[in-house]
C-alpha cells in the first residue's frame, strides 16, 4: 500500500530505550535496496 506522508512527520526518527529514553537516528538504503523500493512502487503504479 502507498501513503501519502507530510514531510514535517518523517524527521526525528526515534526508537525508545530503556536508559536514555528516546535514541534519534537517520534510517539510510543503500543504492540496491533504493532501486528495490523504486522498482516495486513502478511495478505497482503504471509509471
């Protein structure tokens, strides 16, 4: 399923910890798993 998302939602990743309790991080793909994703939202639209 594709979603629409507001830019302003996707920044501040976070996961809770126990001891700190929120860690922020920036989630990458590497090219390989990028081409998937683009590949996969292709096959299902008709780009």
């Amino acid at each position: 399923m594709i979603y629409t998302v507001s830019f302003e939602r996707l920044d501040k990743l976070h996961r809770k910890t126990r001891s700190k309790g929120r860690e922020y991080f920036v989630p990458r793909l590497c090219a390989d798993d990028m081409h998937g994703v683009i590949g996969g939202v292709k096959a299902y639209l008709p780009l």
